[in-house]
C-alpha cells in the first residue's frame, strides 16, 4: 500500500541540511578549521543526496500513474520544466552582472548553459553560476527516467537489490579507475584539486547517473514493501552513523571515490527510512523545517551569486574566513525563503499552467522531487 504523500514531508528537513552544508563549503574557509570539521564540511556528499533523492521522490509520484497505464511521458517532462526552469532562469538573470564584471564570456558555454548542457563541457560546466551543472546533469535524468520506470516495471525485490549492488558498483567504478591511473598526474585529490578529467568525473551526467538511478531503485523497494515500517528509526540512525562517520574521516577513503557515490546507498536508506514514519520522521517534520527545506532549490541556485555580491559590498571586511560570512549565509537563507513564497511557487504553478503541465503532487512534494 502507498505511503501517505505526507510521508515525504520529513524529507524537506534533509534538503535544507544539504543545501546549507553545500552553500557553507562554498562560503566559508574551511582550510582553517579543525581537521574533523573541514572534513566533515569537505568531504563530498551534498549532491549525491540530491541525485538519490531526487530519484526515490519522483519514482513515488510517478509510479503508481505508471503501473496503471496513466503514466504520460510528454506530460512528465512538461511537468518538470515547469518545476525548475522559472527558479533556473532566475539563478542565471540574478548572475550576468556578475558574468560582465568577470571579463570572462563565451558564447558556447552560454548557449551550454542557458540550454541546460552545460554539465557535459568538462571546462565550461561551472561558468555563469556554477552549482547550476547539477541541473544540467538533472536534466538529463528527467530524459531517462521514464525508461527505467519501464524498465523496473515487473523487477521483483530481490533482483532490484542485485541492480542496486551493480549500479553502486558502476558509479564507483570510474573513480577507481581515476585514482589507480591519475589521468591528470594528480596523485592526491581533495575538494581544492583541478584537472580536465577530475571535471569529467565529478560533473558528466552519465559519471553521475547511477546514483540517480538508486534513489529510483530505492523508490521501486519503498513502494513495493511499504516503507521500512518499525525498522525506520535504526535504519535511519545506522544510515546517519556511516554518513558522518565517512564524512569525519574522509581524508581516508580516495576523494574521488566519495564524490561518485560512495555514501549513496547510506543516503538511499536515510531518505526511504524517513518517509517510512517513526521518530526521525517526527522529528524532521517540524513545519519550520518543511518551509525552510521547500526553499532549498532556492538556496542552490542563488548562494553563489548573493555571496558574490555581498563581497562587492564589503570587500575588505569580507572574505571567506570572517565571521561576517555567516550572517551573510543566513540572510542568503532568509531571501531564498521569501524567493520562494513569492516567486519559485507561484511561478512554477503558473509555468505547469501555461505548459497544460499536471500538478502532480502537493507542493512539499514537488519540492522533494524537483532538485
């Protein structure tokens, strides 16, 4: 039997933990903290959570359209134009006077870039507001998933357990394959190391994909065993322990390992235990949570472009090691939530209308599924 959509609710309380962790890393100097902090801040993990559970919440909305034969493609991906493109577009608007000031335009990674590509240009993945190469790679799962909701239509439990164990398996592969032959002549990588094929790896879509397609996987199991029922909480607990415990100490495990999924099976229990119910799910259900976590799209796309600008502002008070950084990440928060009561959900239900787009779910929901 399907879980209440409600279920899901508990889940926006993870999106805002994710996208103020990414939005801090992106912000704040954490070469000069203690090394279990920087670790814990630099290990990465952020989007792998996004690409898991963008895969489990838009495999609960869709599924069960698709088992009865109500499933439409054209409206799927009608739908999910009109759910990230008004907040997408705004990003990069919000970003052209700081593109200008940069002195560093180019016509191609634009075109990428406004055309949603641009994640598959290794040098031009991050120009004009960087974060945005998720969506890009995003993109491109929306292509694909109506595929692997055929192709996991009559897939019993067991052998969805067998494909998630192979995909996991393939999306640590080619970081494997990175580290044994440095392609780039890096012989140690971290968070601050650069190289044309460390940027293939960390933001190609097909490099990302498996990860996406585990949270469908996670989906599929979900929705075919109920959720996790009384096993919810210590799933949930145990997921949370290797989570940070990984992150801690991620000095130790190859970064190149972390950054392509390695803690993604870990983020696929966390996210199908707290829409299972229990405490945890009470807990993260806390309607603050919930409207701050709705404004985690928000977040993504505007923390880079809002920090820029602060820096304009106060360029010698602020720098990414001054306590003044923080208030700034608190009022990026404040003016993403206000960006979203008063632009991303109005005019993502105005675009879906104008695109004859289905609503598909209630909001929360949409929001679990749309980043």
């Amino acid at each position: 039997m399907l879980a209440p959509r409600e279920r899901l609710s508990p889940l926006m309380a993870l999106r805002l933990f994710a996208a103020i962790r990414i939005m801090l890393f992106h912000i704040v100097d954490w070469n000069e903290q203690p090394v279990w902090l920087r670790s814990i801040m630099t290990t990465p993990v952020g989007v792998t959570f996004f690409f898991v559970m963008s895969g489990f919440a838009l495999t609960y909305v869709y599924d069960q359209q698709h088992e009865l034969g109500r499933f439409s493609a054209r409206r799927f991906y009608l739908g999910r134009v009109g759910r990230i493109l008004p907040v997408y577009v705004f990003g990069l608007l919000v970003a052209i006077p700081l593109l200008a000031h940069s002195h560093a335009f180019r016509w191609g990674y634009a075109v990428a870039t406004a055309t949603l590509t641009q994640a598959w240009l290794p040098t031009g993945s991050q120009f004009w507001n960087y974060p945005l190469w998720a969506l890009s790679a995003e993109a491109f799962f929306y292509l694909l998933f109506p595929f692997f909701l055929d192709g996991f239509r009559n897939t019993s439990a067991r052998r969805l357990l067998m494909i998630a164990a192979a995909v996991w398996f393939l999306s640590l592969f080619p970081g494997l394959l990175y580290h044994w032959l440095h392609p780039d002549g890096l012989y140690y990588t971290s968070y601050l190391s650069s190289g044309f094929w460390l940027r293939v790896l960390k933001y190609n879509p097909l490099a990302r994909l498996p990860e996406f397609v585990l949270g469908v996987i996670a989906g599929k199991l979900y929705l075919r065993r109920g959720g996790l029922n009384k096993w919810a909480a210590p799933a949930f607990t145990l997921a949370a322990v290797v989570i940070f415990g990984t992150l801690a100490y991620g000095r130790l495990f190859p970064y190149e390992v972390v950054n392509n999924g390695l803690l993604a099976p870990a983020i696929a229990v966390a996210v199908m235990s707290l829409a299972s119910g229990g405490y945890w799910a009470r807990l993260f259900s806390n309607k603050a949570l919930v409207l701050l976590g709705s404004s985690s799209y928000c977040i993504y796309v505007l923390h880079v472009p809002l920090w820029e600008y602060a820096h304009w502002l106060w360029p010698e008070a602020l720098n990414q090691s001054h306590p003044l950084s923080l208030l700034v990440a608190f009022g990026i928060v404040v003016i993403s939530v206000v960006g979203y009561v008063i632009f991303e959900k109005p005019a993502s239900a105005w675009a879906r209308a104008k695109l004859h787009a289905p609503s598909g779910a209630p909001h929360a929901l949409h929001a679990a599924a749309g980043k």
